[in-house]
C-alpha cells in the first residue's frame, strides 16, 4: 500500500508541477505567436494524445518531465507561410522569454502555493520545554536560570530564534537550518516561561554541535533543548510490517501494559524500556479488545547519533487529536498576509537551495542532499497521507526547487540556453552551433552524472532504512 501512495504521490505532484513548467513555456509561445506543435507530459511512448488546432497534447509513459516542441527550421523544413512563427526566426528577446517562462512560471507556482497553505492554516507542536540538557549550547548561555533540581516543573517555550518569531518546533528547525545553511555559528533564543510570561534572552547559542552532512541528527537534542514529554498511553499507531512488534503479532490499536516487569503506563516509558533492551527477546504483556495477552519479541537495536546502541521494536504511537490539541499551535494568516509569507517562505526556500548548491559544489557540504526520483515519489506518497497542508508544502517546495534547477547555467536545460541568448545579446549574433553541441554534451554527462548520485543517495536511504 506504501507503495502504491509512493507512485500515486510521485505521479500527482510531478504532474502538477511538470505542467505548470510546460505552460509558462506555451503560453508565452503562444502570445508572440510561435507555434506550438507538442505538448507532452512525460517522456516516451504517448498513453494519451489529443491533436488541437494546431498543438499535439500527450501524456507520455515516463512521468520524469515533458516538453514544448516548436516549429523550427533546425527540426526540418518549414513552409514559407509558416517561417514567421518558426522559433528560430523569433527576436532573441522573445526567445529569452520563451524559455524562461517555464522556471519563471514554476516559482510563482511555489509562492501561491505556499500562501493558500499559510491561509488554510499550517498546524505543529508548540515549542515548549521544561529541561535543559547540562553542559550542552543552550544551558551554557544562560546555566542559572536552566537548573535541573528548581527549574524541571516549569515550562518555557521559544518564541524567537535568530530574531524572527517562531511558532512551532518545525518553525525552530527551519531557523536553525536557514543559519546553519549561511555559516553563522551561533545564534540568540527568546524563551518564555509560560506561567509568569517572563521573557529571558538566550545569547549566541553554538551551532557548532549540528552538522549539515549528518541529516539524522536531532538537532533540538544536540543544542540541549528537552522538547516537554506529552502524556501519551501506550498504544500502538502503527506497526512496521516485518519488523520485531509484526512477527510478534502485535497490531495497531494494541496497548501495551508491560515489558517483562516493567509496567509501562506511558509512552514514553515504553520507549525507554525497549531502548534499554537492544537485541535482547523480551515478554510483552497487552491490551486487545478489552483482553490482556502475551507474546515475545526479539528487539532489533539501532546506533543513534551519539554512538549509543538502543533497542527498537518498529512500533509508532497513537494519537489521538483531542489528547493532541492542548500542545499543537494552527499559524493562518489572512489573505494579504498570507501571500507575504508565502513570498517570503519561497525567497528564503530560494536563497538557502542557492547556497547549498554553492557549498555542494565547493565541497562543504555532501552530495548526499540530493535527492531522486525515489525520495521524491516516498515524500509525495506520505504528503498524499497526512493532508492537504502537507501536501502544499511538498507541492510549493518541489515547484521551487524545478524553477531553479532549470534556471542553472547547464546547457540543455533552460538556464544553459538563457546563457546562450544573453551572449547573443552581447555580441549580436548566435551562439555557433559547434560550442552548443559541445555543450550539450557537457550538459548531459553533468545530467546523468547528478542523476546517478541522486538515485544513489535514494538507494542508500532505503537501504539503512
């Protein structure tokens, strides 16, 4: 079934997007009436084919791209009738704008995605806390006020990171990403205690801990900052099919009541006792349909960040909504300011791709950020799942990130021949046809050669799970 969303997601978002590229390219064809003969959807053998007026619509089989095919004389001869609407009869100027489109048309695609998203209303935890690690970034800006022994019952949450206003743990992620993403290596936290409103300022928290090449770090972890433990029971959300709980037989909706001795009226404490247990068989004891019945499990273990080796059992919690809402917050803005944060969400999404490609290319951070059509197709699958917000934020940022892919100086994208028309603006004649070939070669090895390692780190993702 995950699958199945997999190739359902991949196909929708990759559709959408793909076609709003494919339109900005043939709409401004159409309005210096270039003629326009293929509209495609895909690559290869057509699934479905509609001829119009004038412009061939397909969809074709592989669902990697499309293309806008225009009358052109380098594709064969064209009708003395017909030679003021070929392509490359057009003004470079036109061209220019031709082709820029596509990318263009991509980006504001991804801003007015990303503004119905803040207008429907982005919901996540609400970024409270009432530990601090000892010894760690954030208990070094200000120890005093963090003591494990006084402070432990009350509750704080982040209200500003970097100085911009954050919401929700996943706003405080985003910060601390924009400024790992711009060299800076520390940056100052407001923290405000809940029930007095006091307000204390957390100076120049080190970065240096969080690691750009090491995606799975928890970064909140790392920094010192102990999210506040919700008070969940032990019931199962979902379990992992082949993993430990499934051979064990254990189903989503089963509560468990004990790990050998070990009660485990919370979820939490039954995430503890099975971490303390790596590979180790252990008895459950649980609730199904209002009966109590044992099994046992072999634990699975599993090396977090840190070096520790924990046990893991492929179990996901439940939770309910209503258990939910006390610690979730809903961010929605009103129309006009709904669409200046989704501007300024796109713009910041623009600027930090532009400066991890930068640092990729120089070698600071790893390739490994690259992500194929097999991350794309899983994030789309599980987007699909969790609802229309989610989906937006998958929909606007993979909008984003084609318009500016294709706006890169690579010959035989859309940025290579953009390159092109600007040197034809200097000089004020064409590119000669040898160095566009030579660079169309160079723009393909560089294509299949990004591709390879995209469809790699893909593989290895899946491979360690």
């Amino acid at each position: 079934m995950t699958v199945l969303w997999s190739v359902l997601g991949f196909i929708v978002v990759m559709g959408i997007v793909v076609t709003i590229h494919e339109w900005g390219h043939y709409q401004v064809a159409r309005w210096f009436n270039i003629k326009v003969k293929v509209f495609s959807i895909g690559f290869g053998k057509s699934i479905y084919e509609k001829q119009g007026e004038e412009t061939c619509f397909k969809i074709g089989v592989i669902p990697l791209g499309g293309y806008v095919r225009f009358l052109d004389e380098a594709e064969g001869p064209v009708s003395k009738e017909e030679l003021a609407r070929a392509f490359n009869r057009q003004s470079v100027y036109k061209r220019f704008a031709v082709v820029a489109a596509g990318p263009v048309v991509n980006l504001v695609f991804a801003v007015l995605v990303f503004s119905v998203m803040y207008l429907v209303g982005v919901s996540g935890l609400k970024p409270i806390f009432n530990k601090i690690a000892p010894d760690s970034p954030v208990s070094s800006s200000l120890p005093q006020v963090f003591s494990q022994e006084t402070e432990s019952s009350r509750v704080w949450s982040v209200v500003e990171v970097g100085g911009g206003s954050v919401y929700s743990w996943q706003m405080v992620h985003q910060a601390l990403l924009k400024a790992k993403v711009h060299h800076e290596e520390a940056v100052d936290f407001v923290v405000e205690r809940l029930d007095t409103g006091e307000k204390i300022l957390l100076k120049e928290v080190s970065l240096a801990a969080l690691d750009l090449n090491r995606p799975e770090q928890n970064w909140l972890q790392l920094l010192g900052f102990a999210p506040f433990d919700i008070p969940l029971p032990s019931v199962l959300g979902s379990v992992l099919p082949d993993g430990p709980a499934s051979q064990a037989g254990l189903l989503p909706q089963d509560e468990i009541v004990a790990i050998n001795e070990t009660l485990t009226p919370q979820w939490m404490d039954l995430v503890k006792a099975i971490q303390n247990k790596p590979s180790q068989t252990v008895q459950i004891r649980y609730i199904r349909d209002n009966a109590l019945y044992t099994t046992t499990v072999v634990l699975e273990q599993k090396r977090l960040v840190t070096g520790e080796v924990v046990g893991q059992m492929g179990i996901g919690v439940y939770v309910s909504p209503e258990r939910l809402k006390p610690y979730t917050v809903v961010v929605q803005y009103g129309v006009i300011e709904a669409v200046q944060q989704g501007y300024q969400r796109s713009v910041e999404l623009f600027n930090m791709s532009l400066v991890m490609l930068q640092r990729m290319f120089f070698g600071d951070v790893s390739l490994q950020h690259l992500s194929g059509p097999i991350s794309i197709a899983q994030f789309s699958g599980q987007a699909m799942q969790s609802g229309l917000v989610t989906f937006l934020g998958l929909l606007g940022l993979i909008s984003l990130s084609i318009g500016l892919l294709n706006l890169l100086p690579i010959p035989i994208l859309d940025g290579g021949h953009l390159v092109y028309y600007l040197i034809e603006m200097v000089k004020g004649s064409p590119v000669s046809v040898q160095i566009m070939e030579i660079g169309q070669r160079i723009g393909i090895v560089l294509i299949i050669g990004l591709t390879f390692v995209a469809l790699f780190n893909d593989i290895l993702r899946i491979s360690n799970g």
